[in-house]
C-alpha cells in the first residue's frame, strides 16, 4: 500500500499494491467493483487501515474485506479518517 499525504500530513489517496492477492479474489471481480470504504486509523505507533470493495459479479452483490498494518515511521498524527468512492 502507498498512501498519499497531503501538505498537512493527512491521507489524500491510497495505491493499493497486489490488491487481488490481497483480497483473495479474481482481477476478473475487481474490474466490476462498484465502491469501496477504508477507514483510516492512525495511532502514535501503528496504521490499520481495512478496506471494503463493494462489486457485481454474475448478478450478485459481492463485499470483500482486507486489513492493512504498518508501522507510524513517519509521526503521522493520531486520528480516524475515512476515505470513500
């Protein structure tokens, strides 16, 4: 994952790396996704972002949910921040 930061040091936009591996599902489903939410959860140490993809796959509603940890090696500021599409 690589998250863009905005000049305040707040999340403006994600890259999801390897997302299919990570999700445990077909490239063939991402390409239906209809919207996604994620969370963002920054503490004084650690970063948990979990990541819901909303997508049709053969007339059914499919919701898929994947956890991100990382290391706050930056001194990001403690907060929740939510991200949308």
């Amino acid at each position: 994952m690589v998250l863009d930061l905005g000049i305040d040091g707040s999340p403006i936009g994600v890259e999801l790396l390897n997302v299919s591996k990570n999700f445990g599902v077909s490239k063939l489903l991402l390409t239906s996704t209809t919207s996604f939410k994620s969370p963002v959860t920054i503490s004084k140490t650690d970063l948990e972002m979990t990541i819901t993809v909303f997508a049709k796959f053969r007339n059914a509603n499919v919701e898929k949910v994947s956890v991100l940890r990382g290391i706050n090696y930056m001194n990001l500021q403690a907060g929740q921040i939510a991200m949308a599409c």
